[in-house]
C-alpha cells in the first residue's frame, strides 16, 4: 500500500506513524459524520437550502487538530440513464453551489468525545435533474504529534425539479339545454421539468349526470400534454357550474390537486317550435311548415309529431355542426 492509499484510508506514513519501534500507531484520532441536517429535506432545483454538518471525534483520548472540511459534489461517478427518467444524468460539474461563502471550513481543534458543527447555504442549479445526488465531505485534520489523517464520508441530497401544469379554458356547448348530453373537454400541459405519475382527471359538480366522469392518464413527461373529454346531461334550467379535479404525484412522491372550475347557461327542454294552431315552425326560415290534412285526426297529430321531431334533429345536427367547428377553430389557435 502507498503512502497516498494510506493517507486516504485514514493512516500516516511509517515514518511519521511510528515511535522508533517500526509499529503502526495505536489509538489514532478519527472522525466521523455523526449527523447532518437538510432544510428544506427536498431541495428544489433553482432554490437555496441549508446543510448543517456535525463531525464527531470518537476516540476518548487523543484530539485532532488544523482540521478542514472540504465539500466536494461531482456528477462524474453517477449512473447515466435515459433522459425520460427522473434521475441525474452523467455529466462534469456540480449541481451545489455554496451561496456567500467556499466549499471549505476550518476548525483549530476537536477534543476527544466532543463534536463541532458547520453551517453552509447552498444553491441547487436550476437546470438540476431531479434524482438523489451524493455528496463528498473530504476531513483533512492532525493529531497532538503532527500526523495527518485524512477520511471521506458521503452524505445523500434528493432534489426536486419544480412540477407545474397549465390548463387550456374548460370548453362547453353555449347552447346546452335540459336533457341534451353536452361535451365538455379541456387541455393539459405539463409546463414544469419534472416528469409527473399517477395523474388522474375527475369531472364534479351538481345538475347534471356524467358519462366518462373521469380518464387515468398516468404519467405525463415534462414538455407533453393530454386531453380530457367528458358528457355531461343537464337535468335543469338555469345556470349549471361544476369543476375538472387534477391530481398526480411528483417525482419525491408528494402529491399535487389542482382545480378548474367551469360554469354555463342551460335552456329549457326543447319540444318542437309551433304556432298558435299548433302548425310546426322552420327553426330555420321561421315560416309555418304546412301540414296536409287528410280527414284523419290521428293521421294529422302523427304528421306532426313527425315533422316536430324532424326539427328537433336538425336543430341537434345544426349544434353539433356549430361545436365541431368551434372546437377546430380552436385547436388552429393553439396551434398558431
């Protein structure tokens, strides 16, 4: 073993590790990491944090002395996986930045059993992969006769990118009316650099009945987007509002709900347009459709209710036209 391998392993040279007998010292000073402290405990890339750092001298006789503290983080020996994942990529440099001060303390002595405590604000780079990062403390120290002594000890940081969404406008026919199933859809993106699970979209709210009340997306990646499309049948006149429920989980585990609430007019339950004889009305031209009469009552109700209903489903086909072309429209403004 080589002096830099013994110094690395906590061991001095044998020239400066004996007493004359050619023995290795007995009863050397060590230090560990009895603790440390993260606040906030899940960094966010972009952000501040504090690192407080206790170091321990464990042995019960010998104090260390000249100690220094070196902080080192280097993304050089961490796995490189694919970039769709939540986790570090291999990359030189650093990810932590010390705000106001240097990655190096100094401390002039620790007494046998005794601990001491450093203090450090650090800054995590914004464009960060969120992952679990390691970080290298290098303790460079002496003991009461002037043998060095160095030890590595290595501390875990989990970081977290900033998870965010966007929503278009909750998109409604303008025309519903009582009893006639009307879609209801909405956009989302995922406009932060984290990648999201577990998303789930609900439709709620009181007035109406739903079909397809709510849709499991799953995961969405940072930069891609999903649709939610809904039916929903009024049950009464007058002003219906609801709300489209978001919930996912974030890249730690935490979960996010957000809220888009969405509110419409509803007419009454169409029967047919007719006039005061109860002749049919073109919803179209507004003129009074003739109705042949052929001496049968029964054979005239029937023609007519024919013709009413024949309104009726042109009157839908015209609505539904009118959404399609409203919701094309729309999607070329998003596109633009």
């Amino acid at each position: 073993m080589n002096e830099a391998e013994n110094l690395y392993n906590g061991q001095t040279n044998t020239e400066n590790n004996t007493q004359g007998t050619g023995q290795v010292m007995k009863n050397q000073p060590k230090l560990i990491i009895s603790s440390y402290q993260i606040t906030p405990k899940i960094p966010k890339a972009g952000e501040n944090f504090d690192l407080s750092i206790t170091l321990y001298n464990t042995n019960y006789e010998n104090g260390v002395y000249n100690l220094k503290m070196t902080l080192d983080q280097s993304l050089e020996d961490v796995p490189a996986t694919n970039s769709g994942e939540n986790s570090p990529l291999t990359t030189k440099g650093t990810v932590f930045v010390p705000v106001d001060s240097s990655n190096t303390f100094y401390s002039q002595a620790i007494y046998p059993w005794q601990t001491t405590t450093k203090d450090i604000t650090l800054n995590v780079l914004p464009n960060a992969p969120a992952g679990n990062y390691i970080m290298n403390v290098l303790l460079e120290y002496e003991d009461a006769d002037g043998n060095q002594y160095q030890e590595k000890e290595n501390i875990g940081i989990a970081v977290v990118q900033k998870s965010e969404i966007t929503t278009s406008e909750v998109k409604l026919d303008s025309d519903a009316m009582v009893n006639a199933p009307t879609g209801v859809s909405m956009d989302i993106y995922n406009t932060g650099k984290d990648n999201l699970t577990t998303m789930m979209v609900k439709i709620e709210g009181d007035g109406f009945t739903t079909e397809n009340d709510s849709y499991f997306i799953g995961n969405l990646q940072a930069g891609d987007q999903e649709s939610f499309q809904a039916t929903i049948t009024p049950e009464k006149e007058g002003e219906l509002t609801g709300k489209i429920v978001i919930s996912y989980e974030d890249s730690t585990g935490q979960t996010h709900k957000e809220e888009k609430e969405f509110k419409t007019e509803i007419a009454a339950e169409m029967a047919g347009d007719v006039d005061e004889n109860g002749n049919p009305i073109d919803p179209q031209t507004g003129e009074i459709i003739e109705v042949p009469q052929d001496g049968s009552p029964m054979t005239s109700k029937f023609l007519i209710g024919g013709i009413i209903l024949i309104i009726i489903i042109i009157i839908m086909l015209v609505r539904h036209k009118k959404k399609k072309n409203k919701q094309k429209e729309e999607e070329l403004t998003i596109d633009e």
